[in-house]
C-alpha cells in the first residue's frame, strides 16, 4: 500500500476523512454517543450538586450541559477546533498544538473534527469535556466516567477473585523457585495483563464491558490470537537487568490505561515482579485528568486499592493489603504527567516534555498498556503492516518497551509479509474487534550501554 504523505517515510495520520473507515465511524457515531452519555450523567447528578452546593450547584450543572450541547454541535457539523479557554496548566499547549495544525494546511481550511487526525480529535474531544466542567468552580472536580468505571470493577468481582486467588497461590512458593518456573509464572500474568486491555469502555461506547471469568483458564485458547509475542524478550530483559551492576535495582515503569479489571490485572503482575525479585521498584504512570472513557485517575488508582482491601474475599482483601504497603513504601508510586493527556505523539515526548523523557530513561523496563498507548506509539498512522516497529517508533527510545495492547484501531506493524492481507480476507475487522492482541518490544541498540540504568 502506498500510503505516503508529503513527508518522506511516513505515512499519513489516521482521520475521519477517509469516509467509511474506523476513524470515520468514531467521530461520527462513537463519540457523540459518549458525549451524550456525558450530559446525562451530568444531569442525573442535578440533585448531588444541588445537595453539595446549592442553587450554585444546579446553575454549574446547566451551564456545563449547554457547553457539552454546544460542543456534541460542533463535533457533528465538522466544525473548527477551537482554542481552549480554561487557563489550565496544559492550555497553551493544546493552543499551540492547535497552531501546528492550522500550519499543516491551506490558509483557507481550518483543522476540523471531520479532517483533522483522529487521534488529535478524539484527545481533544475528552479535554473539551474537562474544560466545560473546568470553567463551572463548583462541579470541577466531577468525574463524569466514575460511574462506568466503578461498574466495570464491580461487574468483575468473579475474575478479581480468582486472578487475586491466583497470585496468593503462586506467591506462597516463589522464594527458590527455579528461574525457568519463574519465566512460566511470569508470562502467565504477561498475558492475563495483556487480555485485562479487552475491558475497555471507550470502543464500547461506554456500556458493559467486564470480564466475568477466570482470566488464568482461557489463556491457552487464546494464544492463537497474539499476532506478535515478544514476551521472552520482555523476560530477558528483565533477567539480564538483574544480572548487570553489584545491586540492581530494577524498575519497571507501567503505562496504565483502563481502571476496572484492566487496572487490577496490572497490579497482579506488579506485584509478582516485586515478590519474585525481578523488579525493586513500580512506578505506575495515570492520567491527570478523566479520559477516553475508562482510563486510570489518580483517584481511580486509589479507590480500585481501597476497594480491594476492604472486599470480603480473604485473598482480594490481601493484595489489597499488599498493594497499600507498597504504596506506604515507596515501592509503588503513582505519578501523572500531562504530556499523557495530550494529543501528541510519543516520538514528541523528548521535544515537549523533556522531564517525562529523562524519567522514563531511569526504567529498566517500561509496559505501555492498551490501544491508545500503541496509537501514540506508532504515531497513529496509516503504516504498512510490515514495518518495523523500531521505524514507527520514530526515535522514541528512553529504554526497552514493550506494548501489551488488544487491536481496537487499525495501525498495526511489524508483521511478517501477507498476515496482514490473509487476516484482512478471514477477519476483515481484525484490527478494530478487540479480538487479537500484541506483545511487541523493542530494545535500543546502546541500551547496555545506559550508565543510569546499570
Ligand atoms: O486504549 P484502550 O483503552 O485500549 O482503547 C481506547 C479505544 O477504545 O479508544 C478508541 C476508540 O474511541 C480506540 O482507538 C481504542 O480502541
Ligand atoms: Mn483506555
């Protein structure tokens, strides 16, 4: 396929201007459906607002429905994106982004919802969200997905059970455990951290979408359905980190995505990694503000533990209890960058958001959880299926990484020649259903090299 824009190399960004395609279809049905989900919720929290704040409360709730209408409006007639208003800390950034939209084109044309990448509309569209609540004091603060999210966990007790029961046993007889049983534990919860990202809301368009069995029995049948499994190079890595310097100290950085049952099958395998002595350190990284529906808050993050703990089920009570004392140590963190709410590619993340860069070169081994991770990742083009992910990476290289992503958005590289072709005429929606998956890592090539790292 030739799909090469005017910059040598790369292909074009996936948009809503190629009538019919994935993206055409989320701007056009997707995210109005979210977006009225987002003023009914409003809505029904009139009396909330009413009880926490008075008259001022309920005038908050109008306002911010009729900048939410006025914004389904501009999203559906295709018009301008705007600038932001709201004077928080990532404002100008998002103007100036803007800007760079408006140089790509012709001065007659403005960036729209309908020609403009999907990628930056559809990040646009959840910051749109946070300003129309941001410009009303009182309401602020509202998480306008809380509801769907802490459904979603509780839709799936039966599965947190057993993944939580899981790890119990596992953890009883780690210490001695030969290395290759350790491998097999470990890519064990790879893959169940791996198919946690099935549980998303944001493709569902917000409704039910838990996982209701045991994770750890349908893992062999659905094997068959990793396009690419680079997970013994995510275990030697992590092996050889160990080996390297007097002391290692390992860290392994986590890019969340979806709270619910995604979130707790991450902290599973965080929890193996640090019991197990392959990993010293976590650092979980979350958005800072509500998105894409389903992802990880701070909040989240902290409710899903409390949640644990106080559940009365023995071994989801004791990863609970765990989880709160790695916290309370230091061998846990939570940080939440803005640059993860942002529309930019990651391969502008060393330009734009030099700190978040240099942290993440400190990791041994960094997990990008999810669609939109791998979206960002691969810049959200149109690349042929054969590229290497090295090249769609386009330089974004702080340290070995590796994406633990099920296919809902159709870029995906780094297959060999014809799968792409034979899985479009078995499946034709291989790459939107949620139904394969992939584990694919790269390593630079100076990485042994990296004094910080030893
Ligand atoms: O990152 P996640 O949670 O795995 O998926 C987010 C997601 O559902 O949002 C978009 C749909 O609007 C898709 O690109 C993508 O599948
Ligand atoms: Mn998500």
């Amino acid at each position: 396929m030739a799909a090469h824009a005017s910059v040598i190399d790369v292909p074009w960004s996936l948009s809503a201007k190629f009538v019919g395609s994935f993206a055409y279809m989320t701007v056009k049905d997707r995210l109005p459906t979210i977006l009225t989900k987002v003023i009914d919720t409003i809505h029904r929290n009139k009396n909330k607002f009413f009880e926490e704040h008075g008259e001022e409360g309920v005038q908050a709730e109008k306002r911010t429905i009729s900048l939410l209408s006025k914004l389904r409006n501009e999203l559906q007639t295709d018009k301008p994106i705007l600038e932001l208003e709201d004077g928080m800390a990532d404002t100008d950034l998002w103007n100036q982004y803007l800007q760079k939209q408006q140089e790509l084109l012709d001065k007659q044309e403005a960036p729209s919802w309908f020609k403009s990448p999907w990628l930056y509309v559809e990040c646009y569209m959840y910051r749109r969200i946070q300003e129309s609540l941001h410009l009303n004091p009182p309401v602020s603060d509202f998480d306008v997905f809380k509801e769907a999210k802490t459904q979603s966990y509780f839709e799936s007790q039966q599965a947190i059970k057993a993944i939580c029961t899981h790890l119990h046993g596992l953890l009883e007889g780690v210490e001695g455990l030969p290395d290759s049983q350790l491998q097999g534990h470990f890519l064990q919860l790879l893959q169940v951290s791996l198919w946690g990202n099935r549980c998303d809301l944001s493709i569902s368009a917000g409704k039910e979408n838990a996982q209701k069995c045991s994770p750890i029995d349908s893992l062999e049948e659905l094997k068959h359905f990793i396009l690419v499994d680079d997970s013994s190079m995510v275990w030697s890595t992590l092996m050889n980190s160990n080996m390297s310097g007097e002391k290692p100290q390992v860290r392994v950085d986590f890019i969340l995505d979806n709270a619910g049952f995604e979130l707790v099958t991450d902290l599973v395998l965080a929890d193996f990694l640090v019991s197990s002595g392959l990993a010293r350190e976590i650092c979980f990284h979350g958005k800072s503000i509500p998105w894409f529906v389903s992802d990880t808050t701070r909040k989240d993050f902290d409710w899903t533990i409390k949640q644990t703990l106080a559940t009365n089920h023995r071994w989801v009570s004791w990863c609970g209890a765990r989880w709160q004392k790695y916290m309370k140590d230091g061998v846990w963190s939570f940080h939440s960058h803005l640059f993860w709410t942002l529309p930019h590619e990651f391969c502008d993340m060393a330009a734009d958001a030099p700190d978040l860069h240099n942290f993440l070169q400190q990791s041994h081994l960094i997990l990008f959880k999810g669609d939109l991770n791998y979206r960002k990742l691969t810049s959200d083009r149109a690349w042929d299926h054969t590229v290497p992910f090295q090249k769609a990476l386009r330089g974004f290289e702080p340290a070995p990484l590796c994406s633990l992503r099920t296919l809902k958005a159709n870029v995906q590289v780094g297959l060999p020649p014809g799968r792409g072709e034979d899985l479009t005429a078995q499946e034709p929606d291989w790459m939107t259903g949620g139904r394969f998956a992939v584990v694919q890592f790269f390593c630079p090539s100076n990485e042994q090299q990296n004094p910080r790292r030893k």
